[in-house]
C-alpha cells in the first residue's frame, strides 16, 4: 500500500512559500531527500487550515469578472499550480449524502475503480474524516497489459486518509479502489510528472477476477489516428500501418491495429487480426484473439473459429 509518511512539522506556511520551495527544488520521488523535502512542505501548507476555504472564495467573488480563466477548476479537482514537473491540486471527496454524488453517481468520482497510477503523488488529508480505500500491490514490469490478464494483486487493507495522513502512492506499485468518506472531505496532492508518463501504461482492474481490465490512460494520438484513418485519409492509413508493425509504444501499436481494422469489413478485419497475433507484441497478440473472437459472434457465420 501508498507509503505512510510520519513527520512532525508544527509549522504552517502559506500556498505561495509552498510553491516556491517545490518550484525552487522540485520533487523527485526517487530521491529520498527530494521526497521528503517535498513532504515537508504538504505538510506545512495542510497546517495552514484557512488557505483553501480563502482561496475558494476569493474565486468565487471574482468568478463574474474572470469568467474562463480558470478552467482547470473542476467540480472535484482544484488546481493550485499550473500543470508542470511538479504540482499542486486539491480533491473534494463527496459522501453518499451529497447531492452531487447522488445525481452523477460514484464514477464520476472515480469510486470503486481499482486501478494503479503511472506517476507518483504525495496526498494529505486536509479535511473531513477522508475517503476510504481497499489496498493493493501490484507487479507492474511482470504485466503485459492485456484485458483479462492475470494481475497478481496482493490485498493490503482497507483504511482511510484521514486528516493530517501523509502517503506517497508510487507509480505502477500501488493499486486501490476508493470509496465515499463518511462526510465531505478534501485532500492536498504535490503531483509528479515526467515527459515518459504519457507512454506508460495506468491499468484499471477486476479485482473479483484479479485481472486487468482496461487502460485508463489512452492518450489524444491514439484518439487522432483512429480519427484520422476514419475520414479516409491515405496518409493516415499508410501511418496506422507502420505504427501498427514497428511502434515502440504496445499501446500505440494496439491502437494503430484498432484504426486500420476499422477501415475494413468483418472478413478482412479478422484476416487482419490474425496478423496482428503475429505481430511479435504478446499484448497486441492476446488483444487480437479477443477481437477475433468478438468478431466470430457477430459473424458466426462468416467466421468460423480456427
């Protein structure tokens, strides 16, 4: 589970010293001083208990004024930093009592989701009694990242982030799933980032079967070449092609194979998916059986298993 982190720091600082010191040193969770440098600052900004309630409203008073300037405001996530190799962001966490939660439901809260995190976060109760999770480990570099691959999770616990509970939850090692605190609580993340982040892989799982059983973190160019192929382009197609055979990225390479297949008719996408098994990828490879086997009960007919 998430490391807890125990630090006994009286002091109190404000956002802006807080965001000075991490822009001053930055956060590298592989560098135990740099973590706990950082620690040390989350811990003294949770200290100061009215800096996040002032700077709601301060936001709140201005809205009219600054309408869209603020857009990484969200009704869950606040950003206290712009996005950069090191960040600062505050999580509203919701109970069963809150009307929002009641209106919009427990996914768009990301609640019972089990899934890992391909970056590593420093998080800090700050408020309320804290959400609850179920805790997990994971073995990420003995994954291939198929759906329905074999996870080998280990269960940990279930507890809560309560407030003034420091953890740092390690990228591709801790797994949970969250659930609704008891009352409305909020949580300070300092969030680390990397240029490689985006091509490393953040799973969601089935814990009842302890598989895999998605990626959650597609990324817009698997989004634009799936478009691109779709509207007909040749280049693009010609692009799906050799991405799809020589892509460093499996995910990239599932995706290049996806938008291709999708330019074709049953017949032809199941010729194409066998090549897809062959492809040399053992997570492109178990992917295409289980398109070949959607295809085979959409056409039994057509396609008949072999």
């Amino acid at each position: 589970m998430p490391r807890q982190i125990s630090l006994a720091e009286p002091a109190a600082c404000s956002l802006a010293e807080c965001l000075a010191a991490l822009g001053e040193s930055g956060f590298d969770p592989a560098d135990e001083d740099s973590l706990m440098h950082a620690a040390s600052w989350l811990r003294r900004l949770g200290n100061d208990r009215a800096f996040l309630g002032d700077l709601l409203l301060e936001r709140l008073a201005r809205s009219h004024r600054d309408a869209g300037q603020e857009s990484a405001y969200g009704p869950q996530v606040v950003m206290l930093s712009p996005p950069g190799p090191v960040f600062l962001r505050a999580n509203i966490w919701p109970s069963r009592a809150e009307r929002c939660l009641r209106a919009s439901g427990g996914e768009s809260f990301v609640y019972e989701l089990p899934h890992d995190h391909n970056f590593d976060f420093l998080t800090l109760g700050y408020f309320g009694p804290g959400y609850w999770s179920d805790y997990w480990e994971e073995d990420y570099v003995a994954l291939d990242g198929w759906r329905g691959e074999p996870a080998g999770l280990r269960y940990v616990e279930r507890s809560r982030l309560h407030e003034g509970r420091l953890l740092h939850y390690r990228a591709h090692r801790d797994v949970h799933s969250q659930h609704p605190p008891d009352a409305l609580s909020v949580s300070l993340n300092v969030m680390h980032a990397s240029a490689a982040q985006g091509w490393l892989d953040q799973y969601r799982f089935d814990v009842e079967t302890g598989t895999i059983a998605g990626i959650l973190n597609e990324g817009s160019s698997e989004a634009f070449l799936r478009i691109g192929v779709g509207l007909g382009s040749d280049e693009a197609l010609t692009l799906a092609e050799s991405f799809a055979r020589s892509h460093p990225s499996d995910r990239m390479r599932l995706a290049a194979w996806d938008a291709w297949a999708g330019a074709l008719d049953a017949e032809a996408r199941d010729d194409l998916w066998r090549q897809a098994e062959l492809s040399g990828s053992r997570m492109v490879a178990m992917e295409a059986r289980a398109r070949r086997e959607e295809l085979e009960m959409a056409f039994p007919s057509r396609h008949p298993s072999s």
